[in-house]
C-alpha cells in the first residue's frame, strides 16, 4: 500500500489556494469535496456543534474515507451570531457548497443571494436530489430514488429478475457528486477570469439521467427501450457477458469486437466458435451455452492466468478485497493506509502535481484556527462559545 506519509507530499497541488466551505453531510457532497480537497483545495467541513456531519455516527468508517484531508469547523447556523462569522469566513472563500433541500439556507440567512452580496466572487453551489426547480425540488430521496426515477434501476439486473441494486451508489457519486465537481471546476474558472461567481444547481436525478447514454441510443434506434438484460451490454451478447467458472466465481468476458473474440477462440484452441453467431437472445443461444461449458473447466483464477494477458477481453471477476490487492490498481497508487486501514487515492494523475491525503478530522478540531484567520476576536470567540454557536 502506499504509505500515508508518501500520499501527503504534495507537489504544486493544483487547486492550491482555493478554499470551499464545505455544509454537506453524509455521502454525495462529502465525496465531490473529497476529491477537490486531495488535488489541494483547502476545504473547510462547518458541521453542527452536536453531532456534526451525521455519518459521523451512523458510519463512522465511510465518514473517514470520504473527509480525508479536511478541516472541521463546528458552527450552529441556526444562531444569528454563528451566521455572522459563517459571512466572514465566506468573504475569503471562493466556495460554498451545501446540499440542504431548497431555501432552507435563504432561510437561514446565508443563501447565496446574501453570501455574493459579501463576496461577488462565490462560487455557491447546492446539490441537491431534485436541483433548486421543479415540482419535485422540496422531495426527500437517497440514490435508489434518483435511479429510480432515471430509468437506472428498470435497466439494471438480470433477464426475468427484479431491478438490482448496486453497492455503488451511481446517482450519489456519479450523477451528484462528480458532476458537482466538475461545475464547481467549470464556475472557478469563470469566476478567476470575470470576477464574478454563480450558482451552481446541479440535481442527483439530473446528473444520474444524463448517464443513460446506452440506453437512449437504444431509444433512438429501436423506439424503445430493451428490457432488463437483454440490451447489448446488459446480457444480451453471449461475447459479452458474464460466465460462472470451476470453482463457483466467475469471469467477464468483453470480447464485443469480433477480433477479441477471435483471439478467445485461438487461445482456447476451438476455432468452430468463430463461426457460431455473435448475436443476441435465441440467435446466440447455442454459442452462449458452449461458453458456458468452456468456462466451467477451470477456474476463474486459471482462466485469469490464460487469458489475462491475451487480447481477448476477458477478465476476473474480483471481490472489493481482491480488488484492493490487484497488482494495476497497486501499481497505480490507488490504495493508501489511513489510520492504519486501506483508503482510497485519487484516481487522477497529473505529470506537474502530486496530490493529497490526510486524515478526517475531529469534529470542531479547527474552529479556532479557521474562526481566528477570518478576523475573529478570542473575546467573540468566548462569547460565541458561551452562546454554544461553536
């Protein structure tokens, strides 16, 4: 793995700087500010002095994974005075992102009309599940609604089975908080050059919508959809599907261009299968089944030994744990050790720049700090201590 302490040298972080004020809690605004945090931005968690984010409780183990390398300042913004410095502190950031349900920051008195007011320049961006419009903006959600509703789940499964629900949660981390970073990007940039800042309203339905790619080319081809498990990439091709092996795991097998199956067939040594159709449901049925054959004399392990290195896009079906372990990710930096437990690096490499790890903070552990160099007195400091606003 590598070291915690190599994974924290830094050189030019490229978001050097920039620093975000970070409200969002549990999972999909966390990990969007993750990834900003380890290519170097200064992100600052302002959390409730209760509790705080409530990951923290409810998933101690994932709020470390994804709060690495920032800051924790604990401030109630349900109180005026802790809405005061909230101001202060935004005056020096260049962002704000936060993920309530709509208008609850107006209501608080820091949405983003009065915090551009103080600062032209801000970046303010709210993700959300349903965006900032819409008659769907005040609805609750987690990432199998977002799915849901973005035709996600109706396409996700087995031929015949029910919608599966995946453990990566696609409408959070893609939909949301990747596309949130990428806007948050896009707005710095603008706000670097033009001196102004902007909303950025990005929605986990929208975000989750817009990566149904295949699935609309599928629209746009047949007039409608497949259904579950028999679209091209879902099952329905038997060079691209998954086969059970020997031992009881099993293998993917990507050969969709005719050369990478035909390379499958020169391996294996059964030339016949090259010419057996490549085609979908009862056309590939007869090829699907001598796979199916195939692969069950060996194991997946063996398999990943022949065919590995071949150019026939087959591949191992690995376990999250086997993943950590496999010699391209290790080879590529992707595993670090926190607190003594494997964490995930950045997945972007850059030829000028190192990145960021670190650890998660102690709720509240910079408050003093990050209170004192936004201008605050230790005298406002003990007051805003009395009055439990920090």
């Amino acid at each position: 793995m590598l070291s915690l302490e190599r994974a924290m040298t830094s050189t030019n972080p490229l978001l050097s700087g920039i620093r975000i004020l970070d409200l969002t809690r549990l999972l999909p605004g966390p990990f969007c500010t993750l990834y900003l945090a380890q290519m170097g931005a200064d992100v600052i968690k302002v959390e409730e002095p209760q509790g705080g984010d409530y990951a923290r409780s409810l998933a101690p183990e994932l709020f470390a994974l994804v709060n690495r390398g920032k800051k924790s300042v604990a401030l109630d913004l349900r109180r005026p005075e802790a809405v005061a410095i909230f101001k202060k502190m935004a005056e020096g950031a260049d962002v704000v992102i936060e993920s309530f349900r709509p208008g609850v920051m107006d209501r608080l008195g820091c949405g983003y009309a009065e915090l551009s007011a103080v600062n032209p320049r801000l970046v303010y961006a709210a993700l959300t599940g349903y965006g900032q419009t819409g008659p769907y903006k005040d609805r609750a959600g987690h990432d199998m609604n977002y799915c849901g509703y973005a035709g996600v789940l109706d396409q996700t499964g087995v031929s015949g089975g029910a919608p599966a629900l995946s453990n990566v949660q696609m409408a959070d981390l893609a939909g949301g908080a990747l596309t949130c970073a990428l806007g948050i990007l896009a707005a710095v940039i603008g706000a670097k050059a033009s001196g102004t800042g902007t909303l950025v309203d990005v929605s986990m339905l929208d975000g989750t919508l817009a990566l149904q790619v295949m699935a609309l080319a599928t629209v746009r081809t047949l007039g409608h959809t497949q259904a579950r498990g028999n679209d091209m990439l879902t099952g329905a091709l038997p060079n691209y599907s998954v086969y059970a092996c020997a031992d009881g795991k099993n293998v993917a097998m990507a050969a969709l261009e005719p050369k990478f199956f035909l390379e499958f067939c020169r391996v294996v040594n059964r030339p016949d299968l090259a010419r057996m159709p490549l085609a979908p449901g009862e056309g590939g049925a007869a090829l699907r089944a001598e796979l199916s054959a195939i692969f069950m004399t060996k194991s997946r392990d063996e398999w990943e030994s022949m065919l590995g290195d071949e150019d026939c896009c087959v591949s191992a079906i690995y376990t999250p744990e086997e993943a950590l372990g496999n010699a391209q990710v290790r080879a590529r930096g992707m595993v670090e050790t926190s607190a003594g437990k494997p964490a995930l690096g950045m997945p972007i490499h850059f030829s000028c720049a190192s990145v960021t790890g670190g650890e998660s903070p102690a709720l509240g552990a910079d408050t003093r700090a990050v209170l004192r160099a936004a201008g605050v007195s230790e005298a406002e400091f003990a007051a805003l201590s009395a009055a439990r606003a920090i």
